[in-house]
C-alpha cells in the first residue's frame, strides 16, 4: 500500500464513524510559536485557546508536520523529520474508548496488522516539578478490553539530557505545546505506530526557571493517530522507513528526507518569516538546512532540483498548489544556503 490509498482509506473509514474532515494547518502555526507544527493537533488547540468550553465535535485530518528533535535521528530506519500524522480529536464528543476502538480496528481489521505485535505504552504516575500526576488506569482497562496484554509502564519524570528537563515519554508536558496530559502509545514490534493524548492539562512554561506550571483543564481532549510513513512501513514489511519513499538515485535517506521537509516548509513560508517573534523558527530553518548540506557534495548538490521535484509529486494530491512551484522553492533553498556559505564548504566526490 502506498501513502495516497492510505489517506483515503483513513478518511473513508473514520468519516463513516462520523468524524468531520477539517483542513490541515500550515507548519507555521500560533500554536507552535518557537518552532514548526510538530504534531496533528493544532487546529484543536487553537480552540482551546480561544474558547475552553468548546462545542462537542469530532473531527478527522491528515496533519503535515516537522519534527526538528529528529532531525539527528533521521537514517536510523525509525525517524523521520518530515512526515504526515492521519489524527481524530475529539471534543467532549466520543469516548475514549470508543475513538480507541475505532483506531484498533481500522489498524487490525482495515489494514490487517497482527494484534499479537502490539506492546503498549501507558503512563503509570509520578511528580514533574512538584507535581503529582497520577496513573493513567483508565486506559489500561480500556486496553485489557480489547485483548491487549503486552504493556509498557512508563512511571515517573527523569531529568533529560538532551532538553535539560523533566520528561516522561508517556506523558506529553514540554516546551512547545500549551497543553498535555497521558499518553499511549503502540508499538508494532520494536516500531512506534500510534499515539493518543488525553489532554487534560494546561501548561505554562517559564524558560528562566527551566520549570512548568501546570492547571487541570475541565473539558479535556482526546487526540488519537498515527504517523503514516510508519503504519506503511508496518504494513508492507519494510525494514527502514525510508523505503516508504523510493528513489531511482542511490542518495541519502537523510538528503532525501530533509528535501521533502524543506519543500513543505518553503509551501508555508518558512523561507520568509522576519522579525523577532520569529528568531527560533529561523534558527531551526538554518540548521536544518547545515544538516542537510553537510551530506551533500558537489555532485549530489546537482540532483537537488529533480529532487525537489520528486517531493512535490509525493505531496500533489494533499498540496496540489506546490505543481508549478518546484523552480522558486528549489531557488529559495538555494539562495538561503548560499547566504549560509553553505554551497562554497561542499567537498568534491573521490
């Protein structure tokens, strides 16, 4: 199966579950001032931000995202920085465990993955910043159930290296989404394929401090999904993520990856943003932008235009607007590069 059959199937299903399609943000969301859209849910926390007692609604969308903590990630054959997450949300609408049964079996029944595969991932309590959250119990009962007996329990905060912070990797609380609460997730074997949050928590961030102010959320969110390059690679037995995208050119998984994050990120405006509210997403572009430079060579730096093309053909059914744009987004990345100094550092194939 491929990424087009499966978007229609996700919208096809889940529409006669009775979810209502809503667009897709831009990568440049309010909801993510510091950095690009990193997950499936902005749309819903722009209602939350404006009206916390929101009208019930279940709705589906297909959410074009950029993950820049994965970027060092990317060639792994797990990670990808650039991908699409196919989510359902829903505000004081269904319950969890009837958006978790819709998921289960359009992930089994639809497209035929083996149950016995899965080990789930739950959040088992403990204290970030003071605060005590306590075990997600309702989610296991709900996971029992359907027949799930292979659990992960995620129990406490421990201080990351890498973001100098408190986390639990079933809990969402960071420093870019305003809200969070628990998280389950399932894996396919050693592949993490689906997520759900329960969100029930507003979060405050104080960057001088490094720590979290944290205030319970009356109607709370349930946003359950899936990335789908990962339920690809699932579903037809690859061995890397990266052979979701082929490619007639022997090129890095990582080139080809960040390629398609830039032409996404060019179709947003990522190449234009000014001013100082927009310093960090700048800084993201630029690095991303080194990273990808840095496994290019002189020869290689030749294909990018075919390239850019190539990823615009991945994209024509959902972006159909980014036909006929390959030359200026090919040309805005050049000309960011070479403002960079990036193009005169390229080494020479041997």
């Amino acid at each position: 199966m491929e990424a087009k059959e499966l978007r229609a199937r996700f919208r096809e299903y889940f529409g006669k579950q009775g979810y209502n399609e809503i667009p897709a943000d831009t990568l440049i969301s309010d909801t993510f001032p510091t950095c690009f859209t990193i997950s499936g849910g902005p749309n819903f926390v722009a209602k939350y931000l404006q009206n916390p007692n929101p009208q019930p609604e279940n709705s589906l969308v297909i959410q074009r995202c950029h993950r820049f903590w994965d970027v060092e990630k990317v060639g792994d054959g797990r990670h990808l920085s650039a991908f699409e997450m196919a989510v359902t949300t829903s505000f004081n609408g269904c319950s969890r465990e009837e958006m978790f049964k819709a998921h289960y079996d359009f992930l089994t029944r639809e497209l035929g993955l083996n149950p016995n595969y899965f080990t789930v991932f739950v959040f088992g309590g403990g204290k970030c910043y003071g605060i005590e959250f306590k075990a997600d119990e309702d989610v296991m009962r709900i996971w029992k159930k359907f027949g799930i007996d292979r659990f992960s329990i995620q129990q406490g905060f421990g201080l990351s290296p890498y973001h100098k912070r408190e986390i639990n990797t079933s809990f969402v609380a960071n420093t870019v989404e305003p809200v969070g609460g628990p998280r389950t997730e399932i894996c396919y074997g050693d592949l993490e394929i689906w997520t759900s949050v329960h969100y029930n928590t507003f979060i405050d961030y104080d960057p001088k401090t490094n720590s979290f102010r944290f205030k319970p959320i009356e109607e709370s969110t349930v946003a359950s999904g899936f990335g789908l390059e990962r339920v690809l690679t699932a579903m037809n037995g690859y061995e890397s993520i990266d052979q979701v995208f082929e490619s007639v050119q022997e090129i890095s998984p990582i080139v080809l990856d960040h390629v398609r994050g830039l032409v996404r990120l060019a179709q947003d405006g990522a190449f234009d943003l000014s001013g100082r509210q927009n310093s960090s997403r700048r800084t993201i572009l630029n690095r991303y932008l080194r990273n990808l430079y840095e496994h290019l060579d002189q020869s290689t730096l030749r294909l990018l235009p075919k390239l850019v093309k190539t990823s615009v053909e991945i994209y024509r059914s959902e972006t159909p607007e980014l036909v006929g744009n390959e030359k200026e987004i090919h040309s805005k990345i050049a000309q960011r590069a070479q403002r960079l100094g990036l193009q005169a550092q390229l080494p020479k194939r041997n």
